[in-house]
C-alpha cells in the first residue's frame, strides 16, 4: 500500500488507520486468512481499492460526507454473511467504480462456489442529494444517515460495469437492503453496464432522485426487479430481466413495482414518475404460487405494478410470462393515466398465466370505491400496446437459465414496432427501432455472468 491513500476506519477494531505524519509510516492493513483485505466502519478521505488485491466488506463499511472511493476496474470485492456486510455511500460521499467490458468490478459472496445463496450479503446502497418527497425519512435496513435535497444534478459518482451478486437481505421485517439501493440520487451521478444476479430482495430500487441509467441486468431475482418510490423521476432505457420461476417473494413478485407513496401518507411531489423504455422481463411457464421450502411461499404477480398515485411511463418493452401483464392500482393512479402523465406505448405483454383478461386489469387498495374498471384499462391499453402469444415473439431460449439468447430470432415482432411520442421524445433516449431490450446488438457480451454459482473469484 502507498501512503498516498489514506484510510480511516472508526470501528472497535480499526481495518485501517489514518496516515499520521511520519512519512515511513503507512496505514494498517488487516486480512483473512485467504488474502482478503478486511474493511469495516468508515472510509473518510480519499480511498483506492486496486485490482491487485480483494476486499471483504464487514457490517455496515461507509463513504462518508465529502470522502471519496475510487475502485479499479477488475477488482472483486467481497460481502460477509455473519455481518450482513454492506457498502453505502453517504449523502456527500461519491464512489467511482468504473470498470471495463473486459474487466468488469465485482461485487459478490464470500461463500464458495456452489455454496452461494441469495442475501449472502447486504448489497450496494448509494445515497445523494436530489430531491425526493420523503424528505427525512430513514433508510431501510437500519442505515444511519439522511437522504436527498434540492440539487437534481447531484454527483455521487460512476457505477459502470459492475456486478452485484447474491446480495439483498432483510436487516429487520419489511426493511431490507437491495442489490443496488438509490436514495435520493442525482443525474450528476452516471450509472450504466450494472447486472444483479440472484438477490434476495429487489434488484434495483430506486427512492427519489432523478439518476438517468442504460443496461441493466437483473438475474434470477427474489422480489421486485425494478422498483420504484418517493418521487423517482430518471430516465431508463435498454434493461434486461430473466426469473426463476422457482423463486418469488411473499410480497408478490413483480418485473416493475412503482408506488409514489406508502400507504397513508399524503401524495407529495416530486410525484414518481420515471420513465423506462426498452425493458424486456421475461418469466416462463410460471406457476401462480412457488413452493420454497425453508423459506417460505411466495408469488408472482405482474409484469407491471403500478400503484398509489406512480406516475410511471413505460415505452417499447416487452413483459412474459407473469400471472398479470399489468394492473393499474387505485383511482389516484388512472387518474394519472387521463391526466396524460402516465404514459404506455410499443409496450408488448405475453405468456400471462392468470386468465384471458389479465394482460392489463384494474384494482384498488381496501376500502376505496373504485372509480374505473379492468375494461377501462384494457381499452386504454389496447390503443397503443399489444398482447401476444409467448410463441410469436421468437425469442428462442431467452428463458434458459444458463446461457440467455437474448437477441431476438429473424421475424420477430419486436425487431420493429417502436414507439418515440410523448415522454419518450426525449433526448436521453436512443431511438432505437425495436422493442424489448435488444436489437441486433447484444449489450450484455463479455462483462456479465450468468452462472456466478460456479465462478471461482
């Protein structure tokens, strides 16, 4: 290690100690066994983590305010079981993990190859200063600190090419960390090229803030894959989703799930209302309720959940296999959809196990009078989506396990169709001609991995 880097550490037990001035004397490093740097408590000043070494994330490890974590690309980093080892960037904290095609980072379980599970670790949490509609509210999972602001350009950072593995665990009841957690994060920050593969909460969560993000994977998930809250308000484009349909949530498992606000509490803006474009959530020959012995029942429910006043906009993606294509929850909720603020076009559902009617349906939470009807959904939806036999998609063994295709085969429906009006004219977006996550270009080539299971790091 260089003097260069300094490290501090405030736990019982210092993994790093900050340099002092004696320049002879270098910070104090503590491994296991095996060769794995321990990292534990805070991190505070300017910190690299170099490809040459491995790391192991030990309890709660935090960036503090104004400290900044810089990874090299190609370093794998480890998170304990015991102590629910968790990465969280603080409001004010930045990280820059930049890694390549070639050399993606990786973040995963210490357990073995073939020993690994689900919320084997606690995930990767960042949290800024944009704004939200939850303002002081706390992070789940026992985090400490705060979260967002006013600043909708707040920077915490790059997140490229990273994988995220057998993370998302409950630190108490209904409050879990996810595989990659965003409180509050600003556009500044840049977040493309993620994957989180077999995690056992959502994939990815997002609470506020308006981070804009390209590919992103999630594989063989355990609840919600992409959820989103509090006044969310990014933009997300080409995102690829494949389930086990052995595993789901007692929650009810979901491709998305959107809610502006819990239950309760009052409709503050920012409203959510991210819009995604270019999403394929594929689950094939689900059962309506899974068996997981040891761990409870859980369910499948909707390619889309959308609920409690969301906002949320979906373009050109396509949803299979799920019990429900897609249900639009509560009257706060469609009346967003007359209101023209949320938005569905080129969208494609198939393969929905749950009856005829269920491609697209209505619902309201206990004890409200609904004000509009599953007929009324489906005729809105029927305008400018389609519903489709699982069959005519072509898309050969997208499903498969261990090696996904995920381009689509010749004649496919979805190599064409898309559609580029309303909030989808937006220069974020590419204005790609299919719809669904692929083209003719397969994005996920060279840094992801579909069989971390037998990956020795």
């Amino acid at each position: 290690m260089k003097t260069l880097f300094y490290y501090v550490l405030a736990v019982a037990v210092l993994t790093f100690t900050a340099c002092n001035n004696k320049k002879d004397e270098g910070p104090t490093v503590q491994k296991t066994p095996d060769g794995k740097i321990i990292v534990q408590g805070e991190i505070k000043g300017e910190v690299t983590w170099k490809s040459t070494e491995k790391y192991l994330l030990k309890g709660f490890v935090y960036v503090t305010e104004g400290s900044t974590l810089t990874i090299e690309p190609g370093t794998v980093i480890f998170g304990d079981k015991d102590s629910k080892g968790t990465l969280v960037v603080e409001k004010g904290g930045k990280i820059f993990a930049e890694g390549r095609a070639d050399a993606p980072i990786v973040f995963t379980s210490n357990l073995p190859a073939g020993s690994r599970g689900y919320g084997d670790w606690g995930g990767v949490v960042i949290a800024g200063n944009a704004p939200t509609n939850q303002v002081g509210a706390s992070m789940e999972g026992g985090i400490r600190g705060t979260f967002g602001g006013s600043d909708p350009n707040d920077n915490s950072g790059v997140l490229k090419y990273v994988r995220i593995e057998f993370a998302g665990i409950a630190f108490q009841p209904d409050k879990e960390i996810n595989g990659l957690t965003l409180y509050g994060v600003g556009r500044g920050t840049k977040i493309d090229y993620i994957q989180v593969s077999y995690c056992g909460d959502d994939s990815y969560e997002w609470f506020g803030g308006n981070v804009d993000s390209k590919y992103l994977v999630a594989f063989r998930g355990w609840d919600d894959e992409f959820d989103t809250d509090w006044g969310f308000t990014g933009k997300i484009q080409f995102g690829l989703s494949i389930r086990d349909r052995n595993f789901a949530d007692k929650s009810t498992s979901n491709g998305f799930e959107s809610d502006n606000f819990d239950p309760g509490s009052p409709g503050n803006p920012p409203f959510t209302a991210p819009v995604f474009a270019n999403i394929t959530c594929f689950l094939a020959d689900t059962a309506a309720v899974i068996p997981n012995p040891g761990l409870g029942s859980g369910s499948f429910g909707r390619g889309m959940h959308l609920r409690r006043n969301t906002r949320t906009s979906v373009f050109n993606s396509v949803f299979v296999g799920f019990p429900e294509g897609l249900r639009l929850d509560g009257n706060a909720t469609w009346a967003n959809v007359q209101s023209n603020e949320l938005q569905m076009a080129g969208v494609v559902v198939a393969g929905w196990t749950g009856g005829s009617g269920n491609y697209a349906r209505s619902a309201n939470p206990t004890g409200e009078t609904p004000n509009f009807t599953t007929t009324d959904v489906q005729n809105w939806y029927n305008l400018t989506n389609a519903r489709m036999n699982t069959a005519d998609l072509r898309l050969g063994n997208i499903g498969s396990l261990n090696n996904p295709q995920r381009i689509p085969n010749a004649g496919s429906p979805l190599l064409s169709g898309a559609v580029w009006t309303g909030k989808a004219n937006d220069a974020f977006f590419e204005k790609v001609n299919f719809r669904g996550a692929f083209g003719s270009n397969d994005w996920t080539q060279g840094w992801t991995n579909f069989n971390p299971q037998s990956t020795n790091y």
